[in-house]
C-alpha cells in the first residue's frame, strides 16, 4: 500500500490533517454549547430579576392599607399578564415557588409539555415540585442562584430534550419567601452544534480532497527529479559515467543532483584513472618481461653466443630490479593511500638531512659532474615531521634533478623559514616540463616523452608517493619549470616548536 513516495505523503499528511481537526471539533462542540448555554443563563437571569421586581411592587401593593380592596384582583391580572410577558420575551416558562416547593404561579404554560404538568400535579390538585432536590437548601434557606442542565431530577426525562433552569431566591423585608424558577427548553445548542458540525464536515472533506490533489501535485514534483536520480544511477551502476543530472532547483533535491553529478564527475575520472593505471601498469610490466623472456629464451636456444650470455644477464638482472621497484612502490603507494602507513613526528635537523641525502646519491652527482649548491638560511634548522617519509621525498626529488640535469649541469638546495614554515627549494638547470604537462607529473605511471626517452629505470610512481607524503603531512608542495631553462620543487614543512618560538620573538 505504501510503496511510493505519493501515498507516504498523503496519508501522513491527511493523518495530520485529521488528528488537528478532530481536536478542533472536538473543541469546538464543547464551547460553542457552553458559549449558547451561556447567553441563554444571561438571558434568564435578567427575566428572573424582572419576575421579582414585579412580584415585589405587587406584594408591597397587595399589603398597602390604601389600597382597596376591589383593586387586589386587578392587581392579581396585571401581575399575571406582566409574568406571562416577561416568559414570553424570555421564551421560558416562569414558576414562583413557595420554600416547601409548591407552584403558586406559572408564567406561560405554553412552554411545557404535558408530561411535565402532569408530574408537577400533586394529590391535593395544587401543582409542586415533585423531589425535594428541585427547591434544596441552597436556594430556600442560604439564598444561593442554582443553574442547572439536563432533566432537572427526572422532572423533564420524557421530552427528551435538555433543559435549563434557573432558580433565583426572592426576598421580601429580608427574608427568603421562596424561589424563581426559570426553565427553558435548549434543543437549539444541539441544533447549533449540528449545524456548526454539518459545515465543518463538509469544509473537512473539501479540505482532505484539495490535500491529497495538493500532495500529488507536490509528490510530483518531487519524485520526479528523484526519478531522474535513480535511473541515472542506474545508468552509472551499469558502466555509463558520462550521465549527467539537468535538475535546476536551488532547494536539497537540487543540491542532491549537484552533488550526484559531481559524484558522477567524480567516477569517471576514477575509471578514466583505472583504466590508464591498469594500462601504464601493464605497459611498465610487458617491457622488462618481455626483455627478461627474450633474453633467457636467447640463452637457452643458443642464440646468443657464450661470450655475449654475461653482458645479456646483466641486462635481465637490471630489469628484474625494475620490476622490484616498481612492485615496492606500488604496495607503499597504497599502503599510503589506504592509511595503513602510519607517521611518527619527530623533531629533526633538515639541513643534515638534505646533506645525508646528497651523500647516498654522490655516485650519481660524481658520474654527470654536476655542481651541487646548498645554501641553508640558518643552521640549524628543525623542523617537526616524519623523518623517513621526508628523506625518501628529498631523495625523490633529487634523483628527478641528477636523472635531467645535463653532464656539468647544477643543482641548488635550498632552506628557508617563512612564519611558522620551512620551504624547501630543489634547482636544476635541466631540462624542464612542458607547461601543459606540469599538472600532470603528480599522476602514478606519468611520464613526459622527454623523460621516457632519456631514462628507462624509473616507475613514474616516484612524484605520485612524493605528494602523498606532503599532503600525509599537511603541507604543499608545488613546481615551476620552463623548458631549457630548468625546473625548481619546493615544498613546506612545520618548524619545531623551538624554531617556531625563536622565529617569533
């Protein structure tokens, strides 16, 4: 049933909908009937007072010596049609009622039922209230308002309907003569509820239906972009890296396909990096394997004479090293990238470093006659880093400048210290690398045409595990170079602490 975005969405959102009006109506029928109750206990509650302003002025008349007597019944009908026209206006029968509960007069019986009149008829043939509960104590003796709804004890169970009566004590020269009783029919608060709640029901579907054509227009425009992601994906998981994502909104569905194309960007560059990985590293495996199987099958054939079997095995025993470099650099390759290699920081001398490095590559500088330059800003100088890791990158970096330095050709060390840094320079008047090149000798296996044809014993992995190393570290390392002119490496490492400190007094 839930098996799409659209029906999640709608039914939680309708669910909402729904729980927030059920509370509202709830509420709604439990005020608006307290609300209508109200006005009507106002509305009798001034009959009530205008019934006992009445009775008072025809009693204090009734009990004047001055009065004549032909006049009490006068007096008698003008307070009847004056009691019948307050019930009227009132729309309530009026009762006034003695302290022991008997009826001494109604107001417009016209407002009761028949099965009232009928249980307020007592034995004698006078009417009164049939339960002592209807004139209690609070009213007869403590003069207390008593508001009751509903049957009023039994007294209205058989119209079925809800009632509400007020009983207001009178008093005459202080003292409690009896009650006012005001009771009215309010079927009319049911009829406001049920009318208020025909309206509301209706206005709760109009509300549901435009809801769930509001959710799938927005449904819609949701899952369509997600539709789009998906099959792309789908695409992706099956080869096709070129897929792109044309979704233009600037809200989180439009930050999620910017960034699913950037993942995009991100795997076809990985495959492109894959795929020539795989080819270099065939390529760098097929050519001293084929040298080492031509060269053996020469031996072993006969081919190649015995006086010449030395100088072709020592060919094989250089090949053979090569695939050793190569194969060593490749594992720490990606032990270093997989995080396996582990750093230990230590505080170290780089100006003895750099001298022990170009001692290990003497041989070299010796046999091309190059001149080699150190200028060291202070010494020492100590800087806080791995100091085996930062020995091969040295050593890398100056194997790269004896290998394209030209016989009597020179090369310049350098150490500066810059705030809280020291730069390392590495100068040679080389060669140099082609300006479009340049970006690219960080890549594994890479190599300029210039370098392939001048040197056949590198890996082209040697640059690659130098950036490693530097960005292992936290720091940067950059090139310039221009061809025939040379090329120049430096690279940053962070001061020791005392350094740091001395360096900024």
């Amino acid at each position: 049933m839930f098996k799409n975005l659209y029906s999640k969405i709608a039914v939680f959102f309708i669910g909402i909908l729904l729980v927030i009006t059920t509370i509202t109506g709830g509420m709604l029928y439990f005020f608006l009937g307290d609300f209508v109750t109200g006005e009507k206990e106002v509305a009798l509650d001034n009959a009530g007072d205008n019934v006992i302003w009445l009775l008072k002025n025809y009693i204090d008349m009734i009990e004047n010596p001055m009065t004549p007597p032909f006049l009490q019944n006068i007096l008698l009908n003008n307070f009847y049609e004056n009691l019948n026209l307050v019930s009227k206006d009132a729309e309530a029968s009026i009762w006034i009622v003695s302290k022991d509960g008997e009826i001494v007069a109604i107001g417009n019986e016209t407002y009761l039922d028949r099965s009232v009149i009928r249980k307020l008829e007592s034995e004698s043939g006078r009417l009164r209230l049939p339960d002592e509960r209807q004139y209690s104590k609070k009213v007869m003796q403590e003069g207390q308002v008593v508001k009751e709804v509903g049957d009023f004890y039994g007294l209205y169970k058989d119209t079925k309907v809800s009632w509400l009566t007020i009983q207001k004590p009178y008093k005459y020269k202080g003292e409690i003569q009896g009650a006012i009783y005001l009771t009215k029919r309010i079927p009319e608060i049911n009829k406001a509820r049920l009318t208020v709640f025909k309206f509301y029901i209706i206005a709760i579907s109009i509300a549901v239906v435009i809801s769930a054509l509001l959710v799938y227009i927005f449904s819609l425009r949701l899952t369509k972009p997600l539709k789009q992601i998906n099959n792309a994906a789908k695409q992706i998981a099956n080869g096709e890296f070129n897929k792109r994502l044309e979704i233009a909104s600037e809200d989180e569905i439009g930050q999620l396909a910017k960034s699913f194309n950037n993942m995009a960007v991100a795997l076809e560059n990985l495959e492109n990096m894959r795929r020539a990985f795989i080819a270099n590293v065939s390529h760098e495996l097929r050519t001293p394997m084929t040298s080492i199987h031509g060269f053996i099958e020469g031996i072993l054939d006969g081919t190649i004479p015995p006086e010449k079997q030395r100088e072709y095995l020592s060919i094989v025993s250089e090949e053979t090293k090569r695939l050793s470099r190569l194969t060593n650099d490749l594992l720490d390759l990606a032990r270093m990238e997989s995080g396996e290699i582990k750093l230990t920081f230590v505080t170290f001398n780089i100006n003895e470093l750099i001298r022990r490095c170009i001692i290990k590559l003497e041989n070299q500088i010796i046999s091309k006659d190059i001149h080699i330059e150190a200028n060291f800003y202070e010494e020492p100088t100590y800087v806080y880093a791995d100091k085996d890791s930062i020995e091969r990158v040295i050593l890398n970096l100056l194997h790269n400048a004896v290998k394209f330095v030209q016989d009597g050709g020179q090369i310049k060390i350098e150490t500066v210290k810059s705030k809280s840094k020291a730069v390392i320079y590495i100068k040679d008047n080389g060669i140099g690398i082609d300006s479009e090149e340049i970006n690219m000798i960080w890549d594994r296996f890479y190599k300029s045409d210039k370098s392939r044809s001048k040197d056949k014993t590198g890996t082209g992995l040697g640059l690659a595990i130098v950036k490693n190393i530097i960005n292992e570290h936290g720091q940067e390392i950059n090139v310039e170079s221009e061809i025939g002119k040379g090329t120049v490496f430096y690279f940053t490492l962070n001061l020791s602490k005392e350094e740091f400190e001395k360096v900024n007094k």
